[in-house]
C-alpha cells in the first residue's frame, strides 16, 4: 500500500506504524507493505512485518524523484511488480497490470 500524502520523515518504525494505524486504517501486522514519501519526492520509507517485528527500510535517490500518485486519495494498492518499478525509481505507472484471461471451453 502507498500513502499517496507526503509524511514527515522524522518519524521511525513506531511513528509511521502509529500514522498507518490512525491516518490509513492499516497496520504492518497486517502483512501489508506499506510506502510513505518525504515532502521531497527522492525519498522514501518502507514498514512491513517480518513475523516477529517491524521492519523499517530508507531510500533516497541521488538524481530525480520517484514517481509518486496523486494525493487523492489517502492510499493506493500497487502489484508486486508496479512496487519493484517505484523502488528502483522508475515510472511504475508504465507497468501493465495484467488481467486475468479465462480458458475458452473446448467446442
């Protein structure tokens, strides 16, 4: 899940899990994981569970920004694979998601 409204990023694990719970309606004992932006786009936070505690990692682009959605809505859901474009830093808008395509009964 990405929180689609910057935060700030002086909090750590327990800030953002507190915001997530609070401000998003989720928690990172969900199994969930969840993206946060600095008000700067070049940076972000990660929290997800690892079964037995909150794992918090950081990453800051030295050129450009991630591609960030708009600040509609408070979350958005991306596919694994749309989740591995913005943390490289490329346009994870691009990906396509794919549909699912049922068999054709046999004539």
């Amino acid at each position: 899940m990405v929180a689609t409204r910057p935060v700030d990023f002086r909090r750590g694990h327990d800030g953002l899990a507190a915001y997530a719970q609070m401000a998003l309606g989720f928690a990172p004992t969900q199994g969930l994981v969840l993206v946060f932006r600095a008000r700067r786009s070049d940076r972000l936070k990660i929290l997800y569970w690892d079964s037995n505690g909150i794992v918090m990692s950081y990453k800051r682009l030295e050129a450009g920004t991630f591609t960030w959605p708009r600040p509609g809505d408070a979350v958005m859901a991306l596919t694994k694979l749309q989740f591995q474009a913005l943390f490289a830093g490329l346009d994870w808008r691009r990906i396509a998601v794919p549909t699912t395509c049922l068999p054709r009964a046999a004539e």
